[in-house]
C-alpha cells in the first residue's frame, strides 16, 4: 500500500490572510489542529502529497474548464495573489513529472483527466502548503476539480475519481500522502461572505466521518447551493478524498469563523 495519509481540510484566504482578526482561542484551536494534522503526516514518512483543491479561476477559464487536471510539472510557484494580502510569502514547491506520469496514466484506466506541466498556485493549495509541508519539503502533486464552473462533475464522479486516484497511489512505490481541501460552507465573493450554515457542516462531515457513500452522494448542487453556497460545491474535494481512503473519519476542528468566511475544518481519514 502506497497511500499512507488521507485527510481534508479548509483553504479560504482569510484563514491565513486575516488571521490577526479572528477570535484568538478560535484561531490558536484551529491552527493547533493543522499542527497535529502535519505532525501525523510527517510520522507516516510520505514523500510526496497529493492536493485535491478546487481552483479559483487562477489556471482555467471557462474558454478550457477540465473536469479534472493532474500537474505534471518539475515545480510549481506560489501563491498567485499578493503574498501581503494572502499572508503566505512566495515560494516553489517541487513537482515530479515522472511519478504525476505514472499517476496520470493509471488514473485514466477509468476516469479521464486533463494534465498540465505549467500551474501556478493560487490559495487553494497554498493555506495547506503552509500549514502542513512549511519546509517545503515535500514533492507536491496538484489536482483540481472543477467545482466553480457548472456544469459541475456529478458527485458519483467525484467519488470515481477518488477511487482511481486510490489504485494509481497504490500502484506506485513512493509513499503517498493526499490532502482534499475545499469548504464546508461559504459565500465567497458575494454579499453574503462571512455566512457558514453551521448545521449543514456538521451533517456532512457526519456522512463524511462515516464513509458513508449512500449519504455522501444523495445530494444535489441546487440543494448544495442553497444551504452552503457556491463554495459548498467544493465537497467534491472531501468526497474524493473518502472514496480514496474508505476508512472512517476523524474530526480534529470544526467551527464556523465568520471573519475567515468558511465552515473551518481540519480532519484525517484511516486509510483501509
């Protein structure tokens, strides 16, 4: 078995670029739980991460939306935004052609996938970068899925996805560590920024925790916009991940900070 670390997480800019505003104790929790997500990491000895994020128009337009992309580059560079703004200083992270290569083409026994030699990362990699390979010592594997420009791939192909990337992470002899970061709820760039609908959060990562995949792909995207918001289509990312994993999963932090304007979430997954 190569896949030797699962978990998900949150990567709104505010988490990181407005962090002086948040309620200390809030904060200091959340922030103490990508610490201990970063320190299992490190123990499970991976040497390269997969990042399942959803990107936010940085890399692809509507002119070329992919369903999916998989990077393939020798190095990737970062953040896109103004290192200021985002509190996350440039950097560049290294890639590895030759095993994205061989993901790639065992991912495509089943699921088609676009691929890039060229990404520049915006902060939907970069907050997890920061928090949990801040040495930058990690090869990364960056993977988007399209989760701002409907039509959006149906959540059973999410989980799909997830699956494939599971058999070509075990196909490989390099210990394989894999991140899906998106959400829960929120509302970003809209009037309503700052609102998380707490409830919602909590039933998913209840589904999520369980594994359950009856539950996890009963929703639909007018129901997902309604009650989370066009950032809750970014579950995609979390249902990849459970597919990948099939373990059970375990909540470190969940807690609606409005002023980082997202349901903020820290959480591992067994890998079974």
């Amino acid at each position: 078995m190569s896949l030797v670390f699962a978990g998900v997480c949150s990567h709104a800019p505010g988490i990181t670029g407005r962090a002086e505003r948040a309620d200390p104790a809030q904060r200091n929790a959340f922030y103490g739980a990508f610490d201990a997500m970063r320190e299992q990491l490190v123990a499970t000895r991976a040497e390269a991460i997969i990042v399942i994020a959803a990107e936010h128009f940085a890399n692809f337009f509507m002119n070329n939306m992919p369903a999916y992309a998989i990077g393939m580059g020798a190095e990737y560079a970062g953040p896109i935004e103004d290192p200021a703004w985002l509190g996350i200083p440039k950097r560049v992270a290294r890639g590895d052609p030759d095993l994205s290569s061989r993901l790639i083409a065992e991912v495509m026994q089943t699921v088609d996938t676009a691929y890039c030699e060229e990404w520049v990362f915006d902060h939907g990699i970069m907050v997890p970068l920061h928090f949990l390979d801040p040495e930058n010592r990690l090869k990364v594997i960056p993977i988007n899925i399209n989760c701002q420009g409907p039509p959006l791939t149906p959540l059973h192909r999410a989980w799909a996805f997830g699956e494939a990337l599971r058999r070509a992470a075990d196909s490989v002899p390099e210990r394989i560590a894999l991140i899906g970061t998106g959400g829960i709820s929120h509302w970003p760039a809209t009037p309503d920024s700052g609102r998380v609908n707490e409830a919602w959060d909590r039933d998913f990562l209840e589904r999520w925790s369980m594994n359950d995949r009856e539950r996890l792909l009963a929703y639909n995207d007018a129901e997902i916009y309604l009650e989370a918001g066009q950032g809750g289509f970014e579950i995609r990312t979390f249902i990849a991940t459970a597919a990948a994993a099939r373990g059970q999963g375990h909540v470190q932090f969940y807690a609606p900070i409005p002023i980082f304007a997202v349901g903020c979430t820290v959480a591992t997954m067994d890998i079974q």
